[in-house]
C-alpha cells in the first residue's frame, strides 16, 4: 500500500508539472488554460499576487495529490 501511495504521488507529479498546472492556472479561453505547459514561461512571482510561482505550483500539487481515488 505504502508503495502504491509513493507510486501514486510520482505519476500524479509528472503529470501535474506536463500538462495540470497548465490546464488550470494558465490563460487560455475561459474552459482550459494554454500557458505554463511543463512550466515554460513562468515567472518569479504568480501573476499579481507576489507568491514565488513555484511555491504555488507545490501549493496546487499538493491539492491534485490528495483528490486521487
């Protein structure tokens, strides 16, 4: 189980940094985001609010690892 959980966390990680982050935070057409695929563009900060980006990149991951079944 601990393995699965370790497994889990990897893959939810790989895909949350190619192709999540970038669906959810990134500009786009009001449905799906076009930016910030594999964090390309990113910049120091988060938009406007002055948090680092990628603090708030972990931030999200750790709310994308958590809702797996």
């Amino acid at each position: 189980m601990l393995l699965s959980c370790v497994f889990d966390t990897c893959v939810c990680g790989l895909l949350y940094w190619a192709i999540g982050f970038a669906f959810q935070f990134g500009t786009g057409n009001g449905f799906i985001g076009h930016e910030f695929f594999f964090l390309h563009q990113s910049t120091p900060a988060y938009g406007s609010t002055g948090v680092a980006f990628l603090a708030f990149f972990l931030f999200q991951f750790a709310f994308a690892d958590t809702r797996r079944l």
